[in-house]
C-alpha cells in the first residue's frame, strides 16, 4: 500500500491587515478586550479583487513548486472553504482551471474548519487505495464577506487566507500516519450561516435580518471545543499506539489562544509544543492548520521526521485530528518550472470558452 506524503505547501494572505483598534471604530469593543478573549491583535482582509479561487491559486502554485510537480500531472483537488465562491460550482473546479490542472477531478469538501483535516485524510485515502498518485489540497477563506460588521461577537474572530498542500504517493513509509474524524449535527445551530441555501433561500427579509452572516453561540463553540479537541489529538495517536509524547508538535485550528490552552492543560503537554499564531491571522477556518504549519516549516521548527498533529474543530459541529511524519518534497527526477502552466491555463481556458460561445452561436443558428 503506498503511503501519502505531505511533498508541498503554500500559503497566500491578503496585504491588507485590520487591526483590533480598527475594529474598534466599527463597534463597541477593544484591543484589550479582543486579545484577553481571543489572543488576537490582527487579521489579514481580502481586497475587493481576491477571492477564495485566487489565493487558494497562489497557496496552490506555491505548493507545487515546492512539490517539484506540474499541474498536469494531479489526479484530484480538493477545496475546502466555509467561505466559497459560490453554492456551486466548486472553488476546487475554478482553481483547476485556473491552474491548468487538465487531467484532474475537483470537488469542494464542506466541514467548516475542520474541513482541512477532513480534506486531507479524503487525499491521503485516495492515495493510500492505489487509485491517485498526486492531490492538491486547499483550504481558502475570504470570510470577512460573511461577517457582520455591526456583531462585536463575532467580527472580532475571523481572518481572511488560504493554504494548500500537496500530497503524493511514495512506498517510503511517512506521511499521513492516522487519522479520526467526528461530526454532531444536534450542535448544527451553534455556528452557522443560516440564509442562502434551499432551507432559507435568499429573500428581502434574509438580508435585513443578517441571516447571510456567520451566526455563533460563542460560549457553546468554546465549551465544545475544548471538549473535543485533546480527545480527538489521544485518540488519532493512539490509532497508532503513539502517546503524546511522541508528538514532537501539535497543530491546532487558530481560533482562539484560550481555546488551544484548554487543549494543551487537558492533553498534560506544555503550550511550546503547539504552533499558535491566531495573533496575527485571527480565524481563517480551512487555512488555519496549512497557515500554521507552514509558518512553523519556515522557521525550521517542524523537521522532517516529526511526528506532527493536526487538530480541527468547528461548525456542523465537526471535529477531526491527524498523525502525520513530516517529510517533505519526494527526491527530484527533473526540474519542474511551475509558472508557465498558470499562463498556458489561462489561454486554455480563453480559447475554451470563446470556441464554447462559438459552438453556442452557431448552434442556435442552425435551430
Ligand atoms: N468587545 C467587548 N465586549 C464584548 C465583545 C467584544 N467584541 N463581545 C462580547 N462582549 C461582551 C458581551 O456582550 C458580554 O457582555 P455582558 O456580560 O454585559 O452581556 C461580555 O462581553 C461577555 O460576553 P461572552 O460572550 O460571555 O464572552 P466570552 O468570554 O464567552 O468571549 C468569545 C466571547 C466569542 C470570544 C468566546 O466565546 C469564544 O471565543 N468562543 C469560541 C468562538 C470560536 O472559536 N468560534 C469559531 C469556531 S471554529
């Protein structure tokens, strides 16, 4: 059975960065308040010209150039976001397009945050069969277009970004070791986007009362998340009969810093041990764990050969963890120039949709 590497990684953040006295003119809160509840001093905001598809391309292409791998030659993209493009198509289809991924499938993978765990166990199990060799994983977020400016509950959380991983198959054991995944949909109501979908459709009324906007009881995510988060990191090492002594780093979804410091005094394990930067990223749902990790990667503190948690939770509710060895790109056979496919993506993508409109035309003529 082959196993499922981790072989690259990117990460792309809007410039723009909203600070908690920024915030602070838009409602009634503070900076002290804000980083004494949540450990935030900032958050990176999309401008008006990004979307979940294009920075999930720019962490996407940076994945593969580190991974050494052509666009071409992916089997699968799996986006996740809980701030998508649009109901559908998948972001995973624009990004494929927009990457010159040709031969791969795409789909979105909708888990809230814990959707990157989710997404890349679905990647590293495709592998794992036999059935695909390489799949890009993406979390993207532009969440600040379903925040309410006016809450101070909730618009003082979340952040805008995008990671993506590249996962390849290789017979050198590593790479995504164990994994566990949760959901209980009686705690549906607690974090949700309410309006927008078949059971609320948009209407006047929806837009007036907010209902397109990230509603949360934040005391009932707090007490849930807690509870689940030391238990799911246990119990994905145990899968494998390691304790958490054999985690050389534990990656949390960046939610809150009080949330991750319940986890770590339930885990017994000492807060160095985890990769935290909620500081500067706020919430970025789906993006939080790649962010993180790649922060962590860069500062050379996640080695090769680590034993590296990942730990998720969040609306559904959904909450999942991951035991991966820590490796890194597969030993090159040749150089693979990654920047010319994005241009030759776009001509594709030009010319397929002007010989579809042509197609179009003509064959309305002919009716
Ligand atoms: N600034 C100042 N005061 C605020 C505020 C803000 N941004 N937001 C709420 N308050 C007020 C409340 O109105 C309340 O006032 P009251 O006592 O007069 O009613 C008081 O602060 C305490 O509110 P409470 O909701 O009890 O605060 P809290 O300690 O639970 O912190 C959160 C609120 C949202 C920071 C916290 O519940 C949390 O982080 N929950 C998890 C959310 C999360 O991670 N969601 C994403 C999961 S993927």
């Amino acid at each position: 059975m082959p196993f499922a590497h981790i072989t690259g990684w990117g990460m792309y953040v809007p410039e723009p960065v909203l600070t908690n006295d920024d915030i602070s003119k838009l409602v009634e809160t503070s900076d002290e308040w804000i980083r004494e509840r949540t450990g935030i001093r900032e958050r990176h905001i999309a401008r008006e010209t990004d979307f979940p598809s294009t920075m999930g391309v720019e962490a996407a292409m940076k994945a593969l150039k580190i991974a050494n791998l052509a666009p071409t030659e992916l089997d699968l993209i799996i986006c996740t976001s809980s701030s998508p493009e649009y109901i559908f198509p998948a972001t995973a289809c624009i990004i494929q397009d927009q990457i010159g991924a040709t031969k791969a499938g795409a789909f979105d993978l909708q888990a809230a945050c814990t959707g990157f765990v989710y997404a890349l166990n679905m990647g590293a199990q495709a592998i794992r069969s036999g059935s695909m060799k390489n799949v890009l994983v993406v979390g993207t977020e532009v969440l600040s277009r379903f925040v309410n400016w006016k809450d101070r509950n909730t618009c003082i959380l979340f952040g805008d970004g995008a990671g993506a991983f590249v996962l390849q198959a290789s017979d050198q054991p590593g790479g995504v070791m164990s994994a566990v995944m949760h959901s209980d949909g009686s705690g549906a109501d607690s974090l949700s986007v309410p309006a927008g979908g078949a059971h609320c459709p948009a209407t006047e009324a929806t837009i007036r009362e907010g209902k397109h906007f990230i509603q949360m009881d934040g005391k009932e995510v707090f007490r849930f998340a807690t509870r689940v988060m030391g238990k799911a990191v246990t119990e994905a090492l145990e899968k494998i009969n390691l304790t958490t002594g054999d985690a050389q780093w534990i990656v949390p979804h960046q939610a809150n810093y009080r949330i991750i410091e319940t986890a770590a005094r339930h885990l017994k394990m000492p807060l160095d041990k985890f990769v935290i930067n909620v500081e500067r990223y706020g919430n970025t749902s789906t993006a939080s764990i790649p962010i993180a990790t790649i922060e962590a990667v860069n500062k050379a503190q996640i080695k090769p050969k680590d034993k590296v948690v990942f730990v998720a939770f969040g609306g559904g509710l959904t909450w999942g963890a991951m035991v991966v060895e820590w490796t890194g790109p597969l030993p090159a056979k040749k150089h693979v120039r990654v920047e010319p496919y994005r241009l030759l993506a776009r001509l594709r993508s030009f010319i397929r949709r002007a010989l579809r409109f042509i197609e179009g035309f003509l064959s309305r003529k002919e009716l």
